[in-house]
C-alpha cells in the first residue's frame, strides 16, 4: 500500500462517515475504512488478499445479527435486572 492509497482511503472513510453522520445513518468505521482499503487496492491492481476479502464480508454479514442478539440479551437481563 502506497502513501497515495492509504490517503485516499482516509478520505472516502472520512467523507463517507460524515455523510452518515449528516443523514443520521449507523456506519462502523472500520467497516467503512477496510472498504475504502481494499478499493485502493483494487484500483491500483495491485491485488486483494481473498482470504482478507472473504473475512470483511463475513463481519459484514455477521455484525447486525450479532448485534441485534446482544442488544436484546442485554435488555432482557436489565430489564429482569431492575
């Protein structure tokens, strides 16, 4: 990864959290920014790792579910809680 590629990727991570934040849309940023990686690396052609790729859609898959899991665990034990 060049210095050029890594800036871009700053600043589509930057401008597209912003934009999120502006529309009040959730966004994880490391989500954002491995994306804005991997099309750097994409446009130079200087190859995506498959095995990385691969493993940014599964968090991608797996991160709302396990959210929504973990959010209503929580709840119900607080709610039992108190």
């Amino acid at each position: 990864m060049t210095y050029g590629q890594g800036a871009c990727a700053e600043v589509v991570a930057a401008g597209t959290i912003a934009a999120a934040d502006m529309y009040g849309l959730p966004v994880s940023t490391t989500h954002v920014l491995s994306s804005g990686v991997a099309g750097t690396m994409a446009a130079n052609g200087s190859g995506l790792q498959w095995a990385t790729v691969r493993n940014l859609l599964t968090a991608w898959v797996l991160t709302l579910p396990a959210a929504i899991m973990l959010s209503a665990t929580l709840y119900v034990w607080f709610v039992n809680m108190f």
